[in-house]
C-alpha cells in the first residue's frame, strides 16, 4: 500500500469514528477511497460563561475553585500521594499498600472487577504518568503507561478519595484491538516535555465554568463542539497521533446553541477539573461503543491538547 493509500485509509477510518459509525462497520465502510474531510470552523475565542451552576458531589464537578480556595474538599498534595501510592501498590500487587473505604468500587474497562484482580495480577513498573486533580470533587484522572505481562500498557486511572481513603477505582486499560488506532504507549511517554501539570499563572488559567462548559460543548455538539482549539494543538487517542491532524481537524465550532439546554449527541456523565492547572477531563461512551475520557489543556484562552483514552466497552460501569 502507498504512502498516500495509507493515509487516505487512516482518515477516512478517523472520519467515521467520530460520526459514529457502528464499530463492526469500522474497517469494511474505510476501506475504499479517501473521502471528503468535515468542513472546519476554527476559532480561538474562548469557550463561553456557563450559566448553569454544576451540583457538587462525585459524579459532577462542583463550584469555582482552586487549591486555596475555602471549598476545596481535599488537599492537591494529598491526592497527588494517593497516585503515587497507588501505582507503587499495583506494581508490588498489594492492595493492602494503599487506604481504600471498606466499601470500594473498582472497574476495568466498565466491569466490575475485585480489588487485587485484573492488572493487580500483572502490572509493572510505572513508565509514565500525567495526573488532572480536582481538589473541589477529590477525583484524580490519570494517563499512564506502565508495565504488563511483558509489554508496554496505556492504561488510564480515575481514583476518587473520601475522608483520605479511596472509594472510586476507574481503570481503562488499553489492549490491541481495543479501538482502530495504536495504541502506542511511546509516543504517550515521548510527550512528558508537555507540561500539563505546572500551575498556571492565574492570568493564564480558565474558570472552573469554562472548562466544564469546554467539555460539554465537545460531547454534547460533537462533531461541532470544538471551540477555542489553538491551530497546531496536538490530538493523541492512546498515543496515537492521527498523521497531519490538529485537535479539531474533521471537526468544527457551534457556538449558537445552548450547551446547558440539551443533552447533545454525547452526555458526559463526569467532568473532572483542575483549575490550577486549567485542564478539564470529561467522561464518557464515545460514539455509544467506547468507555472514555478526553483531557483538555487550555491555557490563555486557547485549547493547547487534547488526549483521549478508550477501549471498547458496553458501558462505563458507573452509569
């Protein structure tokens, strides 16, 4: 196959990914020619004010706040230990390593699974990782790649803490076959230069309301959710880098409809939000075939990259 062919085969798979396409379909409806690209409207405006006040609580992600703000219902230093806690226990797979509540939910890939079981059986060293804190809701989200069964895994983590113990597992583990694409767990450590972990100055930050606007408008609107996406802002879906893409290309920017009055083509059922860093992560069944969560680094104003990480699933686990 040509270069050209290929790449041709690549967009039009990535096209119909994201209209939806039924996943059996996937590869049979991509395998002629190369079709015609989504018409895209860039803009670089900032997403708007959300009007609608998030309720508080574990599946929502709160009111305006950062670290030192006298809402915050957990410490960022607390929460970052609870992470590294975590990955050390599941490479020595001892649960008994980390605090967890007696009554604990842990999933993979939207199963319920016992705590010690799944990759606690097979998990190695920690190769990488890029953690979102919400200090309002006490979620942490988590890209990683680390060790299993003799390869590279791409595996991401939500943990959500209670009283200083973990109550919510959320794992995602990526295995070939799990999506059209890569995965490719280098190129996730490759761009550990990407720092999306450093606070921002407060100028450059976006509101809580703003990132949880952000990701509503992408779900709920895709395609034509991508508003504020900087030209030349880097998309990775496990990894993997859609050749010769931005974040939004095949995609465009509505911005006459009100997120907050529609339940869209896709609801996130969980927004996790790190002012101080000014990256929001939502949670959702992607193209009804996909347990997911996209991250989205914004800073001044701008959408600066958005990583995806999904698997192939009937549901979350936590619906």
């Amino acid at each position: 196959m040509t270069h050209e062919a290929m790449r041709g085969r690549v967009r039009c798979s990535v096209q119909c990914v994201w209209s939806c396409a039924v996943v059996l379909m996937l590869w049979t409806a991509c395998s002629g020619d190369d079709s015609p690209a989504h018409d895209n409207a860039r803009t670089d405006a900032a997403p708007e004010q959300s009007d609608a006040t998030p309720a508080s609580g574990p599946t929502d992600a709160g009111s305006s706040s950062s670290t030192g703000s006298a809402t915050a219902k957990c410490k960022r230093d607390s929460l970052q230990a609870t992470i590294d806690q975590y990955f050390k226990a599941l490479a020595a797979h001892e649960p008994g390593m980390v605090s967890m509540t007696a009554s604990v939910k842990y999933t993979e890939n939207g199963k319920m699974v016992d705590v010690g079981q799944g990759i606690w059986k097979t998990a190695g060293e920690l190769k990488f990782k890029r953690s979102v804190i919400d200090t309002e809701t006490c979620n942490t989200v988590t890209e990683s790649v680390l060790g299993d069964d003799g390869t590279d895994r791409v595996m991401g983590l939500r943990l959500r803490s209670d009283a200083g113990k973990i109550s919510e597992i959320e794992a995602i583990i990526i295995h070939p076959g799990d999506y059209p694409f890569g995965p490719n767990p280098q190129a996730l450590i490759d761009s550990k230069s990407d720092d999306w972990e450093t606070p921002l100055a407060p100028d450059q930050r976006a509101s809580r309301d703003d990132l949880t606007l952000l990701v509503d408008r992408y779900f709920k609107l895709f395609p034509a959710g991508a508003c504020g996406f900087m030209q030349g802002c880097q998309r990775l879906e496990n990894g993997f880098a859609p050749p010769g893409y931005d974040c939004d290309d095949l995609l465009s920017c509505d911005m006459t409809k009100d997120v907050n009055a529609i339940d869209g083509s896709m609801k996130p059922r969980l927004r996790v939000i790190d002012v101080d860093t000014s990256v929001a992560v939502g949670f959702a069944i992607f193209a009804g075939a996909y347990t997911d969560f996209h991250m989205f680094k914004v800073r001044d104003g701008q959408v600066v990259g958005v990583h995806a990480t999904l698997a192939a699933a009937s549901g979350s686990g936590w619906d």
